[in-house]
C-alpha cells in the first residue's frame, strides 16, 4: 500500500480569513481545504465517503478510522504540533502562516469526536462536495477518452504496418513467381 501524499501539504490556499469558526460548516470546509491534499470527500447519497490520495496520482477509499490516525498521529509528527502548541502567545503570533494554519486545525480538531462532527457535517456541503465530484469525474473521462485515442492510434499503426507488410509480401509473391516463370521458360 502506498503512502499518503503528506509531503504535498501545502495549505497555499488556505487562508484562516475565509471561515468563521464558531460556524460547524466553517470548520467543516477548513477541515476539507486543509486535507484536500492527502484525502477527499464525496457525497454518496447521505453518506460521506473518504478517498485518500496516494503518491501514484490514484485515491483509494479509506475510512474514518484511519483518517483518524492520519490526523492525530502522522500529521502531529510531521508538523511537529506538539512543539508548536508549547510555544507562547507571542511566539505564536510570530509564526509562519502554515503553522498558524497547523494550530488552528489542531485547536479546532482536537478530539476524535471533533473530527466525527466536522465530517458528519460536511453532509451539509452537498454543493462543495459535488463540484470536486464533478471535477473528478471529468478528469477520469478526460484520462479515459485519452486511453481511448491512443488505443485507436495503435489500433491504425498497427493496421497500416499489418497493411505494408501484406503489400510487401505480395509484391515478394510476384516477384517470385517471374522469377519462376522466367526460369520455366529457359528449361522449356
């Protein structure tokens, strides 16, 4: 099984400004931009299925469960949230954006329960949700169509070379068969 794509965590366009935390669907929509990354979220029918993103460019269902412990273990680890939570008030007010992003994430997902609720909400967020759908689906169309076009010209190179070699092999029949006419004609 391949690794998350943690490396790729940028949070570029997250920017703590664009949400209002005392709103669930807020933290619910920072909870996606900041995972978008290494998971995504669909809606099928009610439910919220997770999708994490592998290195190979492919998404993988996932559960809960293990997004979970991607949050609360791996993500703690790489970004060193424990140091940063250490850190006094001034300190943090001098921080970098990305870890002011970290510890907002982390203030604001704490606790498993947090983190059910953030996505048991996301429910809410039918229209979010189905614009990365869409998204999805026409980029594995554009893939697919692609598939499709190279197998067509393939299929034609590898007709035309089946279609030289019959003319060429015809042409060696002919050949052959003057030739044996000629030499018939010289023994007759």
């Amino acid at each position: 099984m391949e690794s998350t794509k943690l490396e790729t965590m940028d949070f570029k366009n997250v920017k703590l400004d664009d949400y209002c935390f005392t709103l669930d669907l807020h933290k619910s929509m920072f909870f996606i931009d900041m995972l978008k990354n290494a998971y995504e979220f669909t809606l099928k029918g009610d439910e919220i299925e997770i999708f994490k993103k592998l290195n190979n460019g492919i998404s993988e269902p996932t559960t809960r469960k293990e997004l979970i412990y991607f949050i609360q273990v791996e993500m703690v680890e790489k970004y060193e949230y424990s140091t940063l939570r250490k850190m006094s008030s001034n300190e943090k007010k001098h921080l970098p954006d990305k870890e002011k992003l970290i510890l907002t994430f982390y203030h604001q997902f704490q606790t498993v329960d947090s983190i059910y609720k953030a996505i048991e909400n996301m429910v809410y967020l039918e229209e979010r949700l189905k614009k990365q759908a869409v998204t999805k689906e026409r980029m594995e169309k554009m893939a697919e169509q692609k598939r499709v076009r190279k197998h067509k010209m393939r299929a034609e190179r590898e007709r035309k070379m089946a279609e030289e070699k019959a003319q060429a092999a015809d042409k060696r029949y002919r050949a052959i068969q003057q030739l044996a006419e000629q030499i018939k004609g010289k023994h007759q």
